[in-house]
C-alpha cells in the first residue's frame, strides 16, 4: 500500500486511538487502590474517571461480580467501537478479535450447563453474572443453560459457527466428565479465524499482526500444557494434538520439552532472556505450585504484549499497529482495575497485590 493511501486509511484512528490511549488510567491511580484501606475506599478513586459504574453498582448492590461484569461490558463496546472507525480487511479483522469475548461468553454459559446437567449443581446463583448481550451472533444464553443435552445446544447454535465445533466435540463428554475437548476447539478455531482474516491485510499489517498473534499462540500453549498435564494427566501425544497451531517461537521440540520438564517457567526463562531480556526481573520468584504457575504465565504473557506494544507505539504509526496496541492497553487496564477490587475484597496484602499486576 502507498503511503499516502496508508495515510488515508489509518490517519483517522491513529488520531483517536492516540487521544483515548492518552486518558488510560496511570500507574499513580492503580498505586492509590492498592494503597486503598478498603474496597470502599479503592472503588471511590475510580469515582472521577470513566469507571465510575463500578462504583455505583457496587454501592446499589454490595455484589462485586455484578462490578465485575460491567467492567467486562466495557471491554467489549471497546472492540465494537472500534469495529465502527475501520473499514475493509481492517474491520473484518477487529471483528475476528471480538469474537473471542463471543466465545468466552458461550464457554461460560456451557460451564453451567455442565454444571447444572452434568454434576446436577445448582447454577442459579450464577446466572446473573453471565453477558447477554448480542456481539455478532445471537447465542441465546438463557436457552443454552436451561436445556437437558449437548444435542439441543448444537440446535440453539445452528446460525453461529460455534454448532459443529460443540457437535464434533462432545462424543466424550459423559465418559470424561469436563469440557475441555469444546474449550480448546473453541480456542483453536478464534485463532484460525484470527489468522485468516489477518492474511487478507496487507504485508506490513500482516506482519504486525502475525507477531502478536504468533506471541499469544506461545503463551496460550504453554498455558494449556501445564493444564493438559497437571490437571488432565495427558501423555504428551494428546497434549501435543490439542496446542494451537502459529505460534511464533516454540516449536514442537520446545514444546515437548516444556510438557516433560519438572519446572516449564526454566525452560521459559531461557526463551526471555534471548528474546525479552528486560522481563527477566519475572523469574525472581522461585518454587511455584500448579496454580501460581498458571498466574505466572498469564502475567508473562501480559507483559510480553506490552513490551510488543511499546514497540509499535515508536514504530510507523500509520498501521494496524496502533489498533492492537490500544486494545492491549485497555485490555491490561481493566485487568488491574479488577485484580485490585478482588484483592481488596479478599483482603489481599499490599505486596501481593503490587506481584500479580
């Protein structure tokens, strides 16, 4: 694309995603609810600012999830915003980048139903907190949760392309009792789609893009791996049939060894000393359990996408570019606004807190 039509085509967003990017919360304000005495008192700093719904929900209704909630309405008005600024192969990308919130919503509403059929749990103090909201495509939420078979979910689902990924991985569901067969399809098929509408960009927007894509990929698997192996006792074979494919760094023989190691976070220190040295201040802490290591990761990955934003902040502003970077930013945003509401809501100590965000 010729500069001048590059220009034409992002001057527009760069200008108002710059100007939104420039009111994203500062560390001084997340510093101030840490410092917070109460849940309370950290939810009235966010009384001046945008996030002043929480606030107000949470005083109506002393239920935090319910603030939880529209935190997450906010994250995804933000990509469908967006989705109005852009056009073309720009738009249609955004919107693959949407659908993830689509289908984490249709992962939660299966997550009860598991429950509510499968183990026989009562969901109903549940159901409240779920998103029902159209995104792209209707899913019917309230159907979902309420019928008795995976049979008559795939039904529900018949105008979405979520029927046949359920349908064609269901046949286990009885004999194993857990749904990550659909979860991980789910996830598979978000970033296939992802992909897809990435190659129809062009070369520099593609090139952008297929390194974000390419980092989460790493992270993801990494993620799912310890999954496969510590809480669903996989052999390496199916864990290794079940990773997304297009990552960027690992390949199967990282992979393999990141499955067999006693400890992945060793073999991952490597990786970011090579590739990310200014993240090694991460591995400080040693002798995680499960559980801390699935957090460890989840915040290794956060902050590899900031640094990969940084990047592209100084880099050619006219892109592709500054519509993933001020989607990573808000992304870490509302992700600190809540981790620190939980935290004070547990009664989490300062010093913990200031680790996990």
């Amino acid at each position: 694309m010729l500069g001048q039509e590059r220009l034409k085509k992002y001057a527009f967003i760069n200008a108002k995603l710059r100007a939104r990017i420039s009111k994203i919360l500062g560390e001084e304000c997340f510093d101030q609810m840490i410092k917070a005495r109460s849940l309370h008192e950290a939810m009235k700093i966010l009384h001046s600012t945008s996030f002043q719904v929480l606030e107000e929900v949470y005083t109506a209704t002393g239920d935090l999830k319910l603030a939880e909630l529209e935190l997450y309405k906010k994250e995804v008005e933000t990509y469908k915003d967006i989705e109005k600024f852009v056009s073309g192969s720009a738009r249609e990308f955004v919107i693959g980048l949407t659908r993830k919130y689509e289908i984490e919503n249709l992962k939660a509403a299966l997550r009860l139903w598991f429950d509510r059929v499968i183990r026989k749990r009562s969901i109903e103090p549940y159901t409240g907190y779920l998103y029902r909201e159209k995104i792209h495509y209707d899913l019917n939420i309230d159907q979902i949760i309420n019928v008795d078979s995976i049979d008559a979910i795939v039904e529900i689902l018949a105008r979405t392309p979520y029927a046949t990924i359920v349908k064609d991985n269901s046949s286990h569901l009885d004999s194993t009792r857990v749904l990550f067969n659909i979860e991980v399809a789910l996830d598979r098929y978000f970033y296939g789609q992802l992909y897809e509408k990435a190659k129809k960009l062009d070369s520099m927007d593609f090139a952008i893009v297929k390194r974000m894509i390419g980092v989460e990929v790493d992270m993801e698997n990494i993620s799912w791996l310890t999954r496969f192996r510590d809480f669903y006792k996989m052999t390496m074979e199916e864990a290794l049939a079940n990773i997304i494919p297009r990552g960027n760094f690992f390949d199967k023989k990282t992979l393999e060894q990141v499955f067999s190691s006693e400890d992945p976070t060793e073999i991952l220190k490597d990786f970011i000393n090579k590739k990310y040295v200014s993240l090694s201040y991460m591995f400080a802490a040693q002798g995680f359990g499960s559980e801390s290591k699935l957090v460890f990761l989840n915040r290794l990955l956060d902050q590899i996408i900031l640094y990969e934003v940084r990047k592209m902040k100084g880099g050619y502003p006219f892109s592709i570019g500054i519509v993933m970077a001020y989607f990573a930013l808000k992304k870490n945003e509302l992700q600190k606004i809540m981790t620190i509401l939980n935290a004070k809501y547990y009664n989490i100590e300062e010093e913990r807190m200031k680790s996990v965000i």
